[in-house]
C-alpha cells in the first residue's frame, strides 16, 4: 500500500474485533492506520488494543483537550489517504446519511475530504429495513463506497446477510478504492435481500463504475383495477429488474427503483417507490429526473378500464369493459426534454423475438432493447436468456441467472455512461438514430 495513511473509525458492534485484524492487514501491506474508537465501539474492543496494534495514538473523544492542541479532529480527518468505517453500525451509517456529527467519529466524517469507505455489519433485519436500505442507497450517492455485508449465521443467532465482510476482502476494497492495485474486487456479494445469492461472477469486480450517475430502474407488472376487488395483472415476478436495480447499486449508482405489485424484498441500497398502475408508474419515472440512464424492465400494462366504484356483480350478466390506452412511459421517456443519455428498453415476445425487438428499438425510441424469449418459464423463474439489440447490432448473451444477465447489463451500462462503448450513447449516431 505504499505508505498510504487509513483513518479506521471503529463502530459499537459484535464485529468490532475483527477491526484488529484489518488493522494487522493493512500494515502487513505497508499501509499505516489511525484509530478512532467510538464509545459503542470501545464497548468491544479498548483503546489499548487498538493503539498497541496501530502502533499510532488512539482518538475517542471530541472533547480531549491533549488530542485538540496535538492534532485537532480537522486535520485528523484530512490527512489521511481513506477514511475507512468498520465495522459501520445502522446507526453511524444513519448518522453519516443524515450529516449528524455529535461524536469524534461522525464529526471527522462529516468533515473529510477524503473518500470513505463503510464495511456493515448488524442484524439481518436492521440491514433490511427501510431506514437502513435509504440510508445506504443516500450514502452511495454521496459517493461512499458501502461494502455489501457477508451472509451467514449472525452472532445473533439469526441467519441472512449483514455479517462483516471478511478482513481480506475489506483490505482488497481499501486497495481498489486507493487505487494501488489493477486487479479488482472479489468477494463482495451481491445478493438480493431475501433471496440466495445465484450464479457466477463476471469477475468484473464492483469497482464503483456509476458513482455519481443517478439510474432509474422500472420492475414487475402494474395492476389496472376493474372495480374494488379485481385488477387487469400480468404474470412479472420483477425479479430481473431488481436485480438490475442491486447490480447497478453495487457499481456506486444512485438507483431509483419504481415497482409495481410484486412480492420482493428491497434490494440494498436503493430508493424505492411502489406503485400501483401504469399512470403511477408513469408519473413516479417522470417525479424521479433527471437521470443519466433509465432502464425499463416493467411490463406495464398497455390498457386500462375505468373501474367500477362498487364490486361487480355476477347476476348482472359478463360485464362490459371499456378499454382505454395507458401512457407509453418509454416512448414518452425517449421524447422528453429531460430524456436521459441512456434508455434502455425490454422486450418479452413469443415470436420472432430479434426482428421484433429491433423495430421495438426503433419506433420507442431508445438505445438499447434488452430482448427475451418469454414463451419457457422465463416469467417467474430465476433464469433468462436475452439479446442485447443495441445500434450496433445484436449480441446473444449465453442464458444466465437473472443475477447475472443483471451484472452484466450493469457492467455495459457503466462502461455507456463513461463513454467507453461505442453502442452506447457516447456514439452520436447511434443515439441519433435511436431517436
Ligand atoms: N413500456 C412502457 N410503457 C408501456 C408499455 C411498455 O414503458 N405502456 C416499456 C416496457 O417497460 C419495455 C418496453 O416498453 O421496456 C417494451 O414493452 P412491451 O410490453 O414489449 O411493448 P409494447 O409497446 O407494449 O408492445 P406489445 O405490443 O408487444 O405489447
């Protein structure tokens, strides 16, 4: 690590010990580490165990008087290389999300210059709630490099994801965000909150190809109501789009994930609104611009009926329904003054799946058109084989984990937005004719 300075700030938790051991790694690497130990934090590991293997003063307190005169909390927060959180309790990351500073730790850290990067650990059902999953997706929008956490047993004795990664793996995403090595991360994981983990990796690493790039995600199907007790539904589990919606996270993406009715969980660190209907789905994307990418996974409803206000009844005889066109939100998206550089659509056809994706492509006007042979258990299930049609021509991607195609897809969508893929919306004359 080239004498490369880690400011390690210490959170209250179980995982706390294993700081000691990131600390030996770090150094072991030629790294050099400064501690600050937050009063949770030195509940489990002391001052002395840190300091005696930092072999650098330790910092707990805002209010030290000896620390203030030697090297105030300032300066203590810019004169490292990386500041680096670990283990990053609910509550630091809420306080960090939130700009809260009334300890050493959340001071320096609202006060750095210097990037950051937070290792999680906490209770499977704390790194699920809805606090903690906007939190994180905020912090990855500040830039923050937020670790995925391990699954597993918990000291808890609960099982999921939420364990700290191991100290290998924080040390090898340390190095990646100082920069100081070429190769990539591994082992971070990736998984979907309530689901396994599934499918190879692309070894692509999550390098944090979007930050600071704002992606909008749409997923499932919409429910159009016929009257209080039916709806107008399709057969969309929205699995492949949240996936998406995870896998563009994971590279740093500040992700806005609008979901019609279907039965997952969040994926972390990302923004999600529910949504009901077509026209709320429509106005939900259009609330979400600007973005720098959409991509529309939902299949939305193309019709709707205006409902009926009291249950329909059977002895009224078959009833009559009067069909009306729902907005095309990707079409719309491609016309809008506020149109995002890269748009990416989905189609699920039984046919001639290419050639009827390639005109989708062209008469919505957008970039690219992910394309799936949806006639298999496609709908529902955890596998999926698609065509990337993009200006370019057509790539057939091997059939994969949802998981993976997602990966995937993130990966071209980064290497898009970086501008360094000729398919993509960096070529003028492709996004020209896409249009
Ligand atoms: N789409 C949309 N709004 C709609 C319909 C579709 O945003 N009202 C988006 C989908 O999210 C997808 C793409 O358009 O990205 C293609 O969806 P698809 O249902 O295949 O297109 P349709 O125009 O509905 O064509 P079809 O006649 O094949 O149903």
């Amino acid at each position: 690590m080239n004498g490369k300075r880690i400011l390690l700030v210490v959170g209250g938790g179980i995982a706390a010990y294993k700081s000691c051991e990131l600390i030996r790694l770090i150094r072991k690497a030629g790294g050099s580490v400064r501690c600050v130990l937050t009063a949770g934090g030195s509940q489990f590991v002391t001052p002395m165990t840190l300091a005696a293997l930092s072999e650098q003063p330790v910092h707990t307190s805002l209010w030290d008087l000896k620390d203030e005169v030697e090297m105030g909390h300032i300066q203590l927060s810019r004169e490292a290389d990386l500041v680096v959180v670990c283990p990053a309790t609910a509550d630091l990351m809420a306080k960090m999300a939130a700009g809260i500073a009334d300890d050493l730790a959340t001071t320096l850290l609202l006060a750095t210059d210097k990037p950051v990067l937070a290792a999680p650990a906490m209770n499977v059902r704390m790194w699920r709630h809805d606090a903690t999953v906007r939190n994180v997706a905020r912090l990855r929008s500040d830039g923050v490099t937020i670790l995925d956490p391990d699954e597993g047993e918990m000291a808890c004795g609960e099982f999921g994801p939420g364990r700290l990664p191991e100290p290998e793996a924080i040390l090898r995403a340390i190095e990646t965000r100082l920069s100081v090595r070429a190769e990539p991360v591994e082992a971070l994981s990736l998984s979907v909150p309530g689901e396994e983990k599934s499918g190879p990796s692309t070894g692509s690493g999550r390098t944090g190809g979007l930050i600071g790039k704002h992606v909008i995600v749409t997923a499932g199907p919409t429910h159009e109501p016929i009257d209080p007790v039916r709806v107008i539904a399709n057969r969309s589990s929205g699995k492949q789009g949240f996936a998406i919606a995870e896998a563009l996270a994971a590279l740093g993406a500040r992700v806005t994930l609008v979901a019609g009715p279907v039965a997952l969980a969040s994926p972390a660190g990302v923004e999600r609104i529910d949504v009901e209907t077509a026209r709320e789905m429509d106005a939900a994307v259009e609330a979400a611009l600007p973005a720098d990418a959409a991509v529309l996974v939902a299949a939305v409803a193309d019709w709707r009926v205006i409902p009926s206000p009291a249950k329909l009844k059977k002895a009224e005889g078959a009833p009559r329904l009067d069909w009306l066109a729902n907005p095309d939100i990707l079409a719309g998206l491609a016309r809008s003054p506020l149109r995002p550089s890269l748009l990416v659509g989905f189609a699920a056809e039984t046919g001639d799946v290419v050639n009827v994706a390639q005109a989708k492509r062209a008469t919505k006007g957008c970039d690219w058109i992910v394309a799936n042979d949806v006639s298999g258990d496609v709908m529902g299930g955890d596998r999926n084989r698609v065509h990337l049609i993009t200006a370019a021509g057509v790539e057939s991607w091997e059939e994969g984990e949802k998981s993976e195609v997602a990966r995937q897809l993130a990966d071209r969508i980064a290497a898009a937005l970086g501008g360094r893929d000729a398919n993509g919306p960096a070529a003028p004359d492709s996004a020209g004719e896409a249009r």
